[in-house]
C-alpha cells in the first residue's frame, strides 16, 4: 500500500476488550498514518493454566476442561484428547461411535464456521449475516443439547466412545438440518460472495504464500486459503473418515477471500458427510466394553450392585495407562488441533501439552498485516479465525 | 507417524554424534538427539529430500524431574512433512540447572512462540532467538508455572498484586 512518508509513528491500543478482536486478544499497533509499520500481539488474559490442571486431575476428569479451549468447538477438543488417550491405552472404538463423533465434529465444525462468518461479517459491515448464522447456530445448538444436555461446553465424547447413544428423534432433526442447510448456504453466499463492498475488503488482503503458510506453521482453512491442499482427516485418517466421501478445497492466493470461499465450501462438505454419516450409521455400542476404562452405563447403575462398585473405582483409582507418550491431532474447525501426553502410568497425566491451531495461526498475523491499513488488520483478525480460550490455554 | 526407521539412520550418517537413541511407541518414531545439535538436525531433517519434514508442528518442555529422577528437562520437537505425510518426535534432554539450548527459529518461523511459551512454563532459554519474553503470564509474573516444583494453587509475591491494581 501507501509507502511511509512520515516519520511519525503512533502506538495504539487495541484491545483487550475490542469487539473485533475477537475475545480478549490485545494488540499493540504502530501507525504511520493509517498504515501498520509493526504489531505486537498480546496474550495471555485468558491464561487458565489448563495444562498445569491437567497434571492433577485423573484421565477422565480432564475431559471438562478442554471444552474451555476452543469453545466454540467442544466436540473436537473432546474427540482430541479422546484420541490420544485411546492411542496411549491401546484401545479400538466401536463402529457406531466413531459414526457418532464423526456426527458431532462436522455439526461441531458447521457451528464453528457459522459463528466465523456471523462475527467476520459484521465486522467488516455486512450485518445481515449476523442474524442469519446464529438463527442456524440455534438449532445446532438445540441438537447438542438433546445428545449432550448441555449447550456449550458439552464434554460428550468420553474415551472409548461417547457418553450416551442419540436419543430419539436426534436423526430426524439433524437431517431436517442438512436438508435446508445448503439452501441457507445459498443464501449466505448471495449476500456475501459477490458483493462489490465484500470484494474490497477482502480481496488481496492479509496475503500469505503456501511456502510461507507452511513456515509460520498455519493449518486448517488459513493454511489452505493459500493453496496447501492438507487437511488432517484426509492424510491421517481417524474414526473412520476415510470411509467419507469429501473434497479439501484450497484456494489460489491466500488473501481474506480465499480463506472465505474455503470455509463456505467446508461447510457444504461437512454438511455432506453428516449426510452420509447418518445414511451409513452402524448398530451396535456406543462406547467400548473395557472395564477397567470405560464407566458403566448410567441406567445400571440404579439396579446392579457391581455397576455401582465399578464406578466408584474407575472414578476414584482412575485409569491407569502404560508409561510412554503419544501425540494425536485431529482437524479441528480452526486447523491441527493436537495433544501430547506423557504418561508416568499412575492415574494422573504427567504432562499434556496442547497444540491448539489459533495459538500458531495468529502467530502469523505480522506477516499478514505489516504494510497494510488499519482498517485491514480486522479483517484479517476475522479471516484467522481465532479463538482466544484455546491461545491462552 | 512412521515407523519407518530410515529417517534416523540418515540422520546418524549425516551428523554421526546426534543421535542418541530411538524408539517407537504406538507407532511413533521418537528420537533423542544431543543437544549440541539440534539445529543442524533441525535444518538436515527439514531440507533432506526423504524426510522433509517442512512443517513443525509443536515445541514443547517436559519437566522430567519426577518422571526420572534425573534433574534433567527435555524439548520435544513434532514434526511433519505435508508433503511425505510422516510424522517424527525429537527430543533433547538438557540439565534444569542451566537449561539453554539453540532455536530453530531459523529453520520454522512458527517455533518463535512455542520457545517463548516453553521458556515461559519451565525457563528454558533458546540461544539466538529473536525476542524472547514471556508470553503467557502476565508482566512481573515469577517463577515458571509447568515445572513440577512449581505449586498448583500458585506462588506469586505480594507485590504482583500491587502491580495489577496499578495497570
């Protein structure tokens, strides 16, 4: 843009309360008029030490907690961990409840986009998008609530499997969803794909090479934006994806729009494999039959004596896995999503490090906004996609 | 990740003392690397045309002092190739007394914030990086939180809470 042709250099503020930062991101901008010469991304209001906790808490009772990392996708922090936990015991998951997962993180990933788009579109000042999204994200939210009971942090996955079967009446509704879901797509798109103000704002914005996406570690939709055809559920393949049938698209120039298309088109794919998820959902057990590991089942516990004394002890001794470490990622609405788990082989985790993907992604944003307007860094902040519990950990 | 073995066994060719040692633990190839080496194995691993490993996928500190009793921290490195789709795990073991060791930095940009969170949680100093600060913890903030001497409910002085009331 604009070279510099003051030698003035101003220091705002942005953040910590920003609407456009989305959570509690704090960013020092420095401005030569309205251009950005450098900005220092400031983390760490959110700082829960999840990590920490998780070194005092048994395998079972960390689950909770990565419901608070990203929390606009809890399923797939749950599925995460639930992965690398499984990998470290060793254990295989019944076909209907990797069905089942596979259900919940595209609905999960679908949630996530919708309130991407909702927010990112305000931001930039088309407004209308806004209360088209969260009128969708309301009956997400309705189908969480009837598998999980809860709306938000949802902790419905478990290791072995998931923490119940669908109830009744749960495939009716998720597919009265996916049927009108690509009309509202549609309509989404109208608003938004060709609009004249959208293209300005967005076009050649925040652009970032595949080689240098690929260094500064971007994955996801931001690292695919550029043309990087990667995407974890495709090359590594986990709870029977690769029985799904579903295109990664890329995009060419990795600017804010490109980042846009990509995630519209993920939503379209992940609306078809919940459509083929629910077309091919197998019979059988929801979670595995592994004693020592799994819980019992919630309704025997009012009638047998032994359910009763084995919950007990899977909740107070807790699982104990064999010594070693693992490493599991999965796809994530916002890119890699990974854990590392040391195990000592007691009952408690030695050490989780978490690989959260908005953590790395916003790594990058000097890269994306140095040399561009102010007016730019929001709609790059948007196109990031970032969610700050899952940064601050 | 690869079971595959080749990646260190052309890693030992090139630079004979680096490797430590080597397993595979569900399927996972781990290496232990000498500490002295790590960039070059860094830079070797990510540019050699049969592992390519051109995407770091995590940096982390381990505080092994209860695990082994040996005083010792250790750098895990995840790496990825996008392009071979293989995963490898380094490890360097480096004394908590005088934790340092070198960035690479130079080799993955996105290592900056992994180091800094690494020498945020356990104190690890990465020679050669660029700006290395807490990131995490607030300003004024003591000690480093993940190491296990290190008290869950927190240990900070009295005085840092002077500093938030001040802003």
């Amino acid at each position: 843009m604009t070279a510099a042709t003051t030698e003035q250099v101003m220091t705002i503020n942005m953040g910590p309360q920003h609407p456009s930062t989305h959570g509690v991101l704090r960013l020092l901008l420095e401005l030569d008029g309205e251009t950005v010469v450098k900005v220092t991304p400031d983390i760490g209001y959110l700082h829960r030490g999840i990590e920490k906790l998780a070194e005092h808490k048994t395998y079972h009772q960390f689950i909770p907690l990565t419901d608070r990392l990203d929390y606009l996708a809890p399923m797939s922090n749950n599925m995460g961990y639930a992965l690398a936990v499984e990998k470290l015991l060793n254990i295989k998951v019944p076909k209907r409840a990797q069905y089942i997962r596979v259900i919940m993180c595209e609905l999960t990933r679908i949630s996530s986009h919708l309130l991407w788009l909702a927010t990112h579109a305000l931001d930039i000042g088309a407004m209308t998008v806004f209360f088209y999204c969260f009128r969708e994200r309301e009956t997400l939210n309705d189908l969480f609530e009837m598998v999980a009971g809860a709306r938000m942090n949802l902790s419905y996955i478990r290791i072995g499997g998931v923490a119940r079967d669908l109830p009744d009446g749960f495939t009716e509704k998720t597919r009265d969803f996916v049927n009108d879901f690509l009309g509202r797509l549609r309509d989404y798109e109208t608003l938004l794909t060709k609009n004249k103000i959208w293209l300005m704002r967005t076009k050649g914005v925040g652009v970032i090479s595949a080689e240098d996406a690929i260094n500064y570690g971007l994955s996801g939709p931001c690292v695919r934006g550029s043309g990087v055809r990667w995407d974890v559920r495709k090359s590594e393949p986990y709870s029977s994806y690769d029985e799904m049938d579903f295109i990664v698209p890329v995009g060419k120039n990795g600017d804010v729009y490109d980042r846009y298309l990509v995630r519209l088109e993920e939503l379209r794919q992940s609306n078809e494999i919940i459509r083929q998820a629910l077309d091919n959902l197998p019979g059988g057990e929801y979670i595995a039959d592994i004693p020592d590991v799994v819980l019992p089942k919630k309704e025997n516990l009012k009638q047998s004596m032994e359910s009763l004394i084995h919950h007990f002890k899977v909740v107070t001794g807790g699982i104990c896995p064999p010594a070693g470490e693992v490493y599991a990622c999965v796809e994530a609405p916002k890119g890699e999503l990974g854990y590392y788990i040391v195990s000592d082989g007691t009952k408690n985790p030695y050490r989780i490090k978490i690989r959260p993907p908005s953590f790395v992604n916003l790594e990058a944003i000097e890269k994306l906004v140095v040399g561009r307007l102010l007016a730019d860094v929001v709609a790059v902040i948007g196109s990031l996609d970032i969610v700050l519990g899952e940064i601050d950990r | 990740m690869t079971e595959d073995a080749t990646i260190g066994k052309r890693l030992k060719a090139k630079f004979p003392e680096a490797v430590l040692g080597g397993k595979s633990f569900r399927g996972e190839l781990t290496i232990n690397i000498n500490k002295d080496y790590i960039q070059r194995a860094a830079k070797f691993l990510s540019e050699d045309s049969e592992s390519d490993f051109d995407y770091l996928s995590d940096l982390c500190g381990v505080d092994l002092s209860r695990l082994e009793r040996s005083n010792n921290f250790e750098v895990v490195y995840h790496l990825y190739s996008i392009k071979l789709n293989h995963r490898v795990r380094l490890k360097v073991k480096i004394p908590a007394s005088n934790p340092n060791i070198d960035t690479v930095t130079n080799v993955w940009k996105t290592a900056d914030w992994h180091e800094r969170e690494a020498y945020d949680m356990f104190g690890i100093i990465f020679n050669g990086h660029p700006n290395l600060q807490r990131i995490l913890t607030p300003e004024g903030f003591e000690g480093h939180p993940l190491r296990k001497d290190y008290p869950l409910k927190g240990r900070q002085p009295e005085t840092l809470k002077g500093i938030y009331r001040k802003g």
